[in-house]
C-alpha cells in the first residue's frame, strides 16, 4: 500500500498517519521527494481500508499494490484450483463440466425425464432449484425440502451429482443431507451472513454467482468471504450482468472469464440462460464460454419449456440440449478439454 501526502501537508500531518500505522504493526518505507511526501506501507494490509487512511488531514491519495481478496487472489495461490466433485468429476483448468436440469424442481417425473436426458448424453451434474427467489412474490418459489427429496432420489437412482441453490443459513443440515454442490444465487452474492456460514459449515463445493451488477472485485471479495471462513472449494459462475440492453435478459460479460483467470486461481464456469434468457443463444453461448476458457456450462432445460413453472423461455429442449453437448464434445476434443 502506497500513501501520498498532499502538497502543502505538514510533518506533523505525516507523523500521525506514520504513527498510526506503525501502531498496527506496519513497517513504513519513506520515499519522499523535495516536492511529496509518499511512502510505503509493509505487512499484510487485508484489514486496512484506503478509507481508514484517506480520513486523516493531508492524505492526498491511498493506493493498494495487493489484492484485498488475499485467498482468492493468484498472489496467494499461483497454481489453478481444480474442484474434485466425486468420483471422476472435477471442475478446474483442463476440465469441463455440463450441468443441466430444470430451473425449478417440479415434480418427480420432469426430474427424472431429465435425469434420463442427462445420463444419454454422458453428462453427470443435475441442476434444480428447489427453493426459489423470485423477483415477484406471487411467482412460483419452490417445493422447499420436498424438492430436494425429489433431486436425492432422482440423482441416487441414476447415479448423478445434485446441484442446488441454497437461500438461508437455516436450510444448511437439509443442503448437508441432498446435495452434493451448494449454488449462491446473484441474489446473494452479497449475503455475506450465508456466505460466512457456508465456509464454516460445510466443505462441499460452493458455485458462487456473480451479481448483477457486481464488479469482479466485488465478486471475488465475496468468494473471499467463504474462503476465508474455512472453505476453499468455490466454484466462480458468470451469469450475466445488468446493463441498458433490454433485447437480452443480461449481457454475458465473457471477458469476465479471462479477467477471473488472470486474477484469481478459482474455477470458472458461465451460466448462458441467465445471461441470455433466450433459449435460442444458449448453444452457442456454451460454446463461446468453452472456446474462451471456462471451465464448465450451467444450462436450463426443460421437457416442456412452454409449461414450466419458471423460465421457461431460457430453457432448451431435451433434443436440443442433445445437439448443444455433440457441438461441445466436437469443440471439447478440438481443444484437448
């Protein structure tokens, strides 16, 4: 961390903000000019703000040369994590993942002709909300435990891995009980209670969504919080972000994947359904998010899109979702995934 006096800051202005940090056990490096006062702050500075500093008289300007995000970042960890899921299920650099299913668990049936669906096309992660934060109140919310049940039963019978998105600390021992990877939504991507909770009460995979009008750093502040309460095994998930568009549901800020991979040694994988919220793009999506590095897709499908009980605009259909993994098999191959 770099502090910068203002012209015309006095000495005495200078010393107090020396003398406040060498409190904290900071070494200082003075590298001051005839025309600046500037100096360095040595030591691990992931609980001092910019703001704590730019508060005394005469600071001019504070400047962080460390990433405040200390586990997450690639300063910490230079190597990518690969998230071991089960068996020979992994998410990290050199693997890709497909997960699929419906956006909301409806019944038995719908989950497990999805379920059949997946196991044809050789993909192994089974999506479903069972627990659903909507915009609207009056929209469908979720079957709630029951619908965990249903993903237990469905992924026992065809030996699949179950992911879900959980939206209260108190549904955790259930979450324990069902699933095998928790999902943050974009809504609580800053719920920094859950977060924290998830990282003491459980080491399963977390796939933590970016929100919707999160920066990376935000996003990658909030992966901090489960790391930093005791769980590393987070998974990164782009789903798009607001921005003026208004012919697509988000915009997917692909580019966000590269950022991620430069920044931080966490996994990485796109969530072209929400971005999009068009059906019609979520094929090529995936592709894109293979062919710019990702390291998996989070697509929702559906039998009967027309009658889904939630999204079913963005949802393909199973023969669809057919063609859609060929055409990432092919590019899969191609890149030597």
């Amino acid at each position: 961390m770099i502090v910068q006096m203002r012209h015309g800051a006095t000495q005495a202005q200078s010393e107090k903000v020396i003398n406040f940090l060498k409190e904290k056990g900071f070494e200082i490096k003075d590298v001051s000019s005839d025309n600046v006062i500037i100096f360095g702050v040595i030591g691990d500075t992931k609980y001092l703000n910019a703001s704590d500093l730019e508060a005394f008289s005469g600071v001019f300007q504070v400047t962080r040369i460390q990433t405040p995000y200390k586990l997450v970042s690639r300063q910490f960890k230079s190597e990518d994590t690969i998230i071991h899921i089960k068996d020979d299920i992994y998410i990290g650099e050199g693997y890709f993942e497909i997960i699929a299913g419906t956006c909301a668990v409806e019944t038995k049936e719908i989950t497990e002709e999805v379920a059949k669906a997946l196991v044809s096309n050789g993909v192994k992660i089974l999506r479903g909300g069972a627990f659903k934060p909507r915009t609207s109140p009056y929209s469908f919310q979720g079957l709630g435990v029951k619908g965990l049940e249903i993903l237990n039963e469905v992924k026992n019978k065809y030996n699949l891995v179950v992911v879900s998105e959980i939206v209260n600390e108190k549904d955790i021992p259930a979450f324990e009980k069902y699933v095998d990877v928790y999902q943050v939504g974009a809504r609580n991507m800053y719920n920094y209670e859950l977060l924290k909770a998830l990282g003491k009460k459980t080491k399963k995979p977390i796939i933590l969504k970016r929100g919707i009008s999160a920066t990376i750093e935000e996003w990658l502040m909030s992966a901090e919080y489960i790391l930093s309460s005791g769980n590393p095994n987070v998974i990164l998930c782009e789903r798009g972000i607001r921005t003026f568009e208004r012919y697509t549901r988000n915009t997917l800020d692909i580019q966000a994947v590269l950022a991620v991979k430069e920044l931080s040694h966490l996994p990485v994988i796109v969530d072209p359904s929400h971005s999009s919220g068009k059906y019609t793009m979520i094929e090529k999506l995936s592709l894109a998010s293979l062919a710019v590095g990702a390291d998996g897709v989070m697509v929702e499908i559906h039998p009967n899109p027309e009658f889904a009980l939630s999204d079913g605009a963005q949802s393909l259909k199973l023969d669809k979702f057919s063609h859609m993994v060929k055409e990432l098999n092919k590019l899969k191959k191609g890149l030597k995934k």
